[in-house]
C-alpha cells in the first residue's frame, strides 16, 4: 500500500469488564526531572514572561551526529514523565525504543508540573495567578524549541504527540519546517470544534464559579477544589468511551443491594468519578486548567504549507472526543502540502484513552515510521 494512503485496520475487541482500561495520569513515584532556564518569552497574545523555566526529562543517548532525538509532547494533565504516562510506546525494545532514540519529555509551558506557569512565582515573589499573560499553542513549541537547542539538537528525528501533544507536534512541522523528519500524531485535531470548546468551557466555568476561585487569587494550599474535581470528572466522561463505562460499570449500586433514594453515591459510576475528580485536585493547578484549555482552543492549522515533515495520524474508532474525521482533515492537509502521510484508522472501544492505551496496533505504524536512525 503507498505510503500517502488512507487505510482502515478493524481490530475487533470483545467488550467485558475485564478489558476496562484507563490511564491513570498519576505522577511519577521518583522526581527524576531536570530544569532548564531559557529566558525570556514575549507571548504571541500579548504580554510578557520575564523568565521561563522548563521542566524535562530524557532517556538514551544521543548518537554521534545527534540524528536520533524524538521529542514526545504530552496531553492536556500530562507532565514531563512520558516514560510513564506513554509506557506502552516509550522504553527499551518499545515502538520508540530508548536503546536506540534520544527521546525528551517537557513539561508544557502553562503547566504546573515543574514548567513556569500561573501558579509559579512573579518577580515580586507572589504567585502569578491571573497576572500569567495568555499562552498559546505556538508559545508551547517555542519553549519546547529553545530546550531542544540548549541540548545541543540542531533537528529532530520525530516530534510525537497525542491530544494536546498532536496538537503541539503537528505545530512544531509547520513552524520549524526543517527541524522535523517525522510526525506521529494521534487521536488529535488541527483545530477544535465548537463541542470541543463547550467541553472546555463547561470545565472552565465548574472552576470559575466555585467561590474559593476567588478571581483567580486563591490562596496557596486553598484552591476551588470542588469546581476543579467537577471539571475532571467531566474530562473523565469524555476520555472513555459508552462501551468502556457499560464494560466497567454499568448500572451496579454502590456498596448497596438497593437505591437509597438520596443525593449521595447510588451507583459505582458515580462514586468512581467523585474518585478521579478529588484524585486531580492533589496534582494540577486550577488556573493552569484554565490557561492551557484556553490555549488549545485557539489553536488553529488551516494549511501545512511549507512543511517537509513526514507524518503518521492516528485515530481511534471510539474516540468521540476527537473523532476520526479531524485526523483525516490533517492528513488531507499533509498531502496537499506535498508531503508524505499516512493516516491509520484504529478499530478499540476505549475512546480517547486509547492513544494512552494501546500500544500494539498504533505501535506497529510508530515502529515503521521511525524505524532505525
């Protein structure tokens, strides 16, 4: 089959609750992070960050010509740790094989794992909060970009990303035209659509409309818990797919043999979501919610010309949050700007976890896109 074709693989997976899956997001046991300073931002929405420190992390080594640096960027929550939250993809002997590739992880810019972001200090020794100008898409990559440099990496091998991190990925082809041989970008979008951006602004304003937000300036160790809980257990609901919720849950009580027609837990579903929600309250800032949702609703990709990257898109039949059609869109968009691209339907019934999950079916396209240095 050519290389710039569109091919659909149908990998059939009896549903029952043992094959419920999900990626649990949670931070790595062991602080293995290094820090970089890389000066100064202007900020392509206006306003300024005097100072930007990134936090990362990278695995292998490189080889002699520094030809074989792959850069994994993470989704919205994730963090500097892609060892951890990609372990089906990144490792020893894995699709993107650390025996072989130089493979960095970065904290977004934004984010509150160890990145310059709302909740990191100002210059008057306060946190930023509010005062955090607004970022984009854009300013992510050129963050990403100046670590790149200061590790001595001229060009990548491959930019890899999914969510967040495709939207990121697919960025860095366009800016850095050049700098990027490969593009695997997976369950992501060259723009979102408008229930895309309803999503995020319901999250948004579960945050906003908890009073302990307080503007934005809540105290340090005091921030809107329960609007933050509320917006990821939205986040939840749509990260997995009906099938997986039937699989895992379906419409079993509580710790109870019948309903006790009250407000409180009825069924496990719920009672799972109220888990996952106060579970991400202990790891991510509420502002930074705020800022980085924002970020990825104004990003946009109407054309990638002038790119020269070759790029993989995948896409998973049960993800209705980023459905099939925005990865075929991209892929169209590769081929109209003259460039090689192929686009791999993946038939799985864990909606947009599957990206997180699967590590065999997209692995095999990730193996052969990057195949040896």
């Amino acid at each position: 089959m050519a290389p710039d074709s569109c091919s659909r693989y149908a990998f059939r997976v009896q549903i029952d609750s043992a094959l419920f899956q999900e990626n649990e997001r949670t931070a790595p046991i062991a602080d293995e992070r290094s820090f970089i300073d890389v000066g100064e931002l202007a900020c392509e929405a206006g306003g300024n960050l005097p100072a930007v420190t990134v936090a990362y992390e990278t695995w292998g080594e490189l080889n002699a010509n520094k030809s074989n640096a792959i850069l994994v960027c993470h989704a919205l929550t994730g963090d500097s740790h892609a060892v951890g939250w990609w372990d089906r993809l990144i490792g020893p002997g894995k699709p993107m094989d650390t025996d072989k590739f130089f493979v960095i992880g970065t904290n977004s810019l934004g984010g509150c794992q160890g990145t310059t972001g709302p909740a990191s200090l100002h210059p008057d020794g306060k946190p930023y909060r509010l005062r955090y100008p607004m970022i984009t898409v854009g300013d992510m990559v050129e963050i990403q970009a100046r670590v790149v440099e200061r590790l001595g990496i001229s060009s990548l091998l491959g930019v890899a990303g999914g969510s967040m991190g495709g939207m990121q990925a697919l960025e860095w082809t366009v800016r850095f035209p050049g700098r990027v041989r490969k593009a695997f970008i997976t369950a992501s979008c060259a723009a979102h659509s408008a229930m895309q951006i309803g999503f995020n602004e319901t999250a948004r304003q579960a945050v906003m409309r908890d009073p302990t937000w307080n503007g934005g300036d809540y105290a340090e160790g005091s921030q809107p818990e329960g609007g933050l809980a509320v917006s990821r257990m939205i986040g939840h609901l749509s990260f997995l797919s009906d099938a997986a919720f039937t699989a895992k849950f379906g419409r079993r009580l509580q710790g109870k043999p019948q309903f006790d027609y009250g407000l409180d837990v009825e069924f496990e579903v719920e009672s799972y979501l109220r888990h996952q929600g106060q579970k991400f309250t202990k790891r991510f800032d509420a502002n930074s919610l705020l800022y980085v949702t924002r970020a990825i609703d104004y990003f946009e990709r109407t054309s990638l010309a002038g790119s020269s990257s070759e790029y993989l898109f995948v896409s998973f039949t049960s993800d209705w949050l980023y459905p099939t059609y925005q990865s075929r869109q991209m892929h169209e968009l590769a081929l109209q700007a003259g460039c090689v691209s192929r686009h791999e339907v993946i038939d799985l019934p864990y909606g947009h976890d599957a990206f997180l999950l699967d590590g065999d079916l997209q692995g095999e396209w990730v193996k052969r896109l990057f195949g040896s240095v």
